[in-house]
C-alpha cells in the first residue's frame, strides 16, 4: 500500500502526554482481538474513538481466523494475533513483518482439584485441553513432558469442549475439573464459579524452563506499510506501548473502559483479568531470542503450527 503524507493534524491527548498523530491519504486499519490484545490497547481505543479527524480504524474481532483474513486479503495494515500463526503468515510469503509482542502468556491450568500442588498430581487426571494440535494443546504437552509426564500415557487430554469458550463454560458449570484455559475466560469463570481457581500459570511455568516468558501474542505490520511509514508506525507502537503502561498501572480506570467498549461484561471480570494477563509490549527486535525459543519448542513438538519451519531473520522488523 502507497500512501502519501499529509500535515500534522491536532495533537491528541493521550494518556502519558501529548502525542502527534501523522495523518495521510488512506485510513490506517489494525485488526485486534477481544481479550488481552484489545485490554492492552484500550487507552490507545478510547483515545482513538474520541479524537476528531483520526483516520486510525481499530477493528476488535473474536477469533484470530478473521485476523488471518483481514491479512490474507491486505486490509489489515496492522494486525494482532497469536505468534505461531504469525510465523504460519510469514512463512507462507504472506507480506507482513512482526513488530513487537504485546501479551506475554494468559494460559492457566484451571479447576476445583485443591489436590494438585505439582506437576506430578496429574498422573492419571483427566484434563480437558482445547482444539487438539493447537497452540495451548502443544504448549501443555510440552510442560508435561519436561516435568516428567508423558501426555499419552499418564494422563488423559480430552478434547470434549472445542473452543475457549466451550471449555471456560464447562470448568463453570462442574462438568470438567480441570482444564486449560485462557484469560479473560478465567476470570469469567471464577465470578461464574466461586469453587475454582487457578493451578498452574503456564506462563510462570514456562519461565522455569526456557528463562524468559511465553510470546504468546504478536503485533504484525505490512510489509508496504513498514516501507513508506516509518512515523506512523513508531505512533502506533509508542500508543500501543503506552497504553498497555497506563492499563496495568491504572485497572480500576481500564476496566472502566473495557466494559465501555464491550470489550469485557462487566468491571469486575475486568480488573481481576487485568493482572493474570501478562500485558507488556516490548519491541520484538528487543527480544529476538525469546520469540526464537519459544517458536522452537512448537518446531519441534509440531512443525504445522509454525508453518514447517523456523522463521528467517526478515521476520522481524
């Protein structure tokens, strides 16, 4: 995409100062998704939202496949979605680049089994895992066998419950002691069902092993884009960045916003997320051998999730 620069338009008030939004011919489109993502970037939404002659388009979507969509056909300049199908777009010569990692591991073991205080209590559990080769599914396998368990043999993965919210529903009802699921959904759980909690934060689980935390989310630019828009580029991210600072810093304000963009039901649900949902964004460049590791785990256990091979150095921008 070719895009034309115009004059400065007014400053808008953001949340740690003044900041200058570059303003051009085109409308900047990112594709963000409801839970962490849109709960990191909701000062940068509201801001968005209010600001007068902004051609910034923020659209806030369900599922990562319509992200992959919106990239597929181009109409996505900026697009938020998990890393390993960031790596599948890249490697399939799809012409985008990854900016930064803004959600460091949302993913608990969660239930109402007040047994289990290591690892070695899930010999012989059933747990209920969603989407069977899929990112939390291969991620948890993982830490089962690095803690001594085989995930075919010493426990029982059941795929029952096909989506997060199938499964949150499911560990809220009674009708599964154990699952892996994901935040927001497990605060949603928690209001829904006083009886459990969580067990395991994958993500502090993860630390133990790899020594840096799980770059669960990545933050994608166009690749035309990344070419003819450095300033816009650096206002997004500096937006992105400031905004998940302000949310964790302030979380009774963000929850406030949360439910105001129905990003989340209700306050409560909101600001008890907010702490369980790793919100950091940090360039990816900063933390190159993080995002390597933790995409050669998934290489190794599965070679599909990433798209069959590991990214090259252009990957990243």
């Amino acid at each position: 995409m070719r895009i034309k620069f115009s004059i400065l338009i007014t400053a808008i008030l953001f949340c740690f100062g003044c900041q200058h939004q570059p303003k051009h011919g085109d409308t900047i489109t990112i594709a963000t998704l409801k839970g962490p993502s849109a709960m990191g970037m909701i000062k940068f939404i509201d801001s968005i939202s209010t600001a007068n002659g902004s051609n910034i388009k923020i659209e806030v979507l369900n599922e990562p496949i319509q992200v992959r969509k919106m990239i597929i056909e181009g109409s996505a300049d900026f697009a938020i979605l998990p890393t390993t199908m960031a790596a599948i777009i890249y490697n399939k010569g799809i012409d985008y680049k990854l900016v930064a990692i803004p959600v460091w591991g949302t993913l608990y073991l969660f239930g109402n089994d007040i047994s289990i205080t290591k690892w070695e209590d899930l010999r012989g559990k059933k747990i209920n895992v969603m989407a069977k080769g899929m990112t939390p599914d291969v991620l948890f396998r993982y830490l089962l066998m690095q803690n001594g368990l085989d995930p075919n043999n010493d426990v029982s993965l059941d795929y029952s419950f096909p989506t997060h919210i199938d499964l949150a529903n499911a560990v809220a009802a009674g009708q599964a002691t154990l699952g892996v699921i994901s935040e927001p959904l497990v605060s949603l759980v928690m209001q829904k069902n006083t009886s459990v909690a969580p067990i395991f934060d994958l993500n502090d689980e993860w630390k133990k092993l790899q020594s840096s935390p799980i770059a669960q989310t990545a933050l994608m630019v166009s690749n035309g884009f990344c070419t003819n828009n450095p300033e816009i580029i650096e206002y997004i991210t500096n937006s992105y960045k400031y905004s998940s600072q302000w949310v964790n810093q302030h979380p009774d304000s963000a929850a406030l916003l949360m439910v105001k963009h129905k990003i989340l039901p209700n306050y409560e649900v909101a600001y008890n997320a907010i702490p369980r949902s790793n919100l950091l964004f940090v360039n990816a460049r900063e933390v190159k051998a993080g995002i390597n590791s933790y995409l050669r785990v998934f290489y190794k256990m599965n070679p599909d999730i990433i798209g069959g091979k590991m990214p090259d150095e252009d990957f990243i921008y």
